[in-house]
C-alpha cells in the first residue's frame, strides 16, 4: 500500500505517487490534484 500525503492546504489525502513529482536535482515537486496547491525543491535525503 503506498502512503497517503496530505495537502496542507485542503487536507485531501492522496497516494504519495500520484501528487510527487521527481525532479533532475534529487528534490521533489508536491502539486494536490484537487486545489492545485504547489511545493517546489521538497529535499530528500539524498537532495
């Protein structure tokens, strides 16, 4: 089962594969499906 991440703006719960976007620089793009709320350079552990 994949994890559930939660927008922080409309609280809608969607599956981590569907709302991460992976980008060339090792960091991760969020984007919610339902109000389009937006987090860009999210760092990893390898980021």
């Amino acid at each position: 089962m994949n994890p559930l991440v939660i927008c922080p703006t409309c609280q809608k719960q969607e599956p981590i594969h569907d709302v991460l976007t992976a980008q060339s620089n090792q960091n991760v793009i969020y984007t919610c499906n339902q109000c389009h709320h937006t987090v860009r350079n999210i760092e990893t552990s390898k980021g």
